[in-house]
C-alpha cells in the first residue's frame, strides 16, 4: 500500500501552502512513507485527482483543491478529515494502515477492542477485567428473565391474599357487631320485664290494702 499525497508545488495560496506542509511534516514525524504527486507541474496527476476524488467530498465548483490523500487508488481524505483523524488519534486508520506497537493510536485500539470483547488484540482473555461467567456462557439473561418471572407471581398471590384477608375482615367486623347488638337487645328486654314484674307487684299491694281497709 501506498500513501500519495497530491500536491501543488507552485501554489499562490498561503493557505494551500501551510495545509501541504502540515500534511506531509505530520507523516514525516510518524515516519509513514508516502509519494508526493505534483499537480501543478503534471496535467496527468491533476486528472487523475479530480477524478477519484468522490464526488460528495467535491466543493460546489467541483474542483478538489490540495492536498487530496490517497492509499493506492483508495480515498483517504483532504485536510480538514486528516486534521480531525490527527485530533483523535486515527491517523493511521484514516490512511488504512496498521498502527505501529506502542503507538497511542495503537493503545486506543487495543482498549477498544478489549472493552468490546473483553480480550486482548491477540485473542486471550484479559483477566484485569472481569466477566462473569454466566455472561461468558450465555445463561445471564435466561436466568434473570426466570427470576422476574417467579417473584412476579409472588407478588401477584401476595395481592390476592390481602385482597382475600381484606374481604374476610367486614364480614368478622358484622358478626361480632351482631352478637353486640342482640346482647343489648337482651338486656333491654330483661330490665322491661324486670320493670313490669314490679308495677304488677305493687297493684298487688294496692289491691290487699284496699280490701283488708274495706273490711
């Protein structure tokens, strides 16, 4: 694979001039060999850039202006998506390359991919972070689901025992009411006829002292 970066050497513009020259100082530093293709001077090169540049990454005019990289005939980016990949630390994924051990961008990667599949790049479990086993076999979910399941139909027959025990109780509160209330009702009746024994004893008494007077 083959970086190329498309150039133009003689270029008027002081902005065109300083993104070239961060583009290219930037890959010297990673040490990332490419091949510098001059447009200016090579009607060739400017064709073939203006053609493989897709045209949703083309300004309005549809002219791309450099510096424009390329990874064989693959697009990589202009200067502002190489700038950003640079921020991140992708470059070398913005290129298509493999980063280099010990790189930061080669370190995300590793993260990265250990916290999607909890594994080294190499394919060995990492032990710093840990899986449980239920989630390494697949079971975890099945497990929980039949745990929610059970203690939802315990609280299911636990309603329905409060509902029942609920019921239960006005009909308890009625009885005893009942008997309460028949008690007093006996009482009443007892003192009543309590209370008429005696009238009827006293017109008793009446009556014998009338007649003893009347003899």
């Amino acid at each position: 694979m083959v970086i190329k970066v498309y150039l133009a050497t003689s270029s008027g513009s002081t902005a065109i001039k300083k993104k070239q020259q961060d583009v290219v100082g930037f890959l010297e530093a990673l040490h990332v060999d490419y091949t510098p293709l001059d447009i200016a001077c090579n009607e060739q090169n400017r064709m073939w850039m203006r053609q493989n540049v897709p045209e949703e990454k083309k300004p309005t005019n549809g002219i791309p202006l450099p510096p424009q990289i390329f990874n064989d005939a693959g697009y990589c980016g202009d200067y502002e998506t190489f700038f950003d990949a640079k921020e991140d630390n992708s470059v070398y994924a913005f290129l298509g390359l493999p980063p280099p051990p010990g790189s930061k961008e080669a370190e995300q990667t590793d993260k990265t991919h250990i916290v999607e599949n909890g594994t080294h790049a190499d394919g060995a479990p990492d032990d710093s972070i840990e899986v449980p086993v239920e989630e390494r076999n697949g079971t975890t979910h099945g497990e929980e689901e039949q745990a929610e399941d059970g203690e939802a139909e315990e609280e299911e027959e636990a309603a329905e025992g409060d509902e029942d025990e609920a019921a239960e109780e006005p009909e308890e509160q009625t009885e005893e009411v009942t008997e309460d209330t028949q008690a007093a009702a006996d009482d009443e009746e007892g003192q009543e006829e309590e209370e008429l024994r005696s009238e009827d004893e006293e017109e008793a008494e009446e009556e014998a002292v009338e007649e003893e007077e009347a003899e």
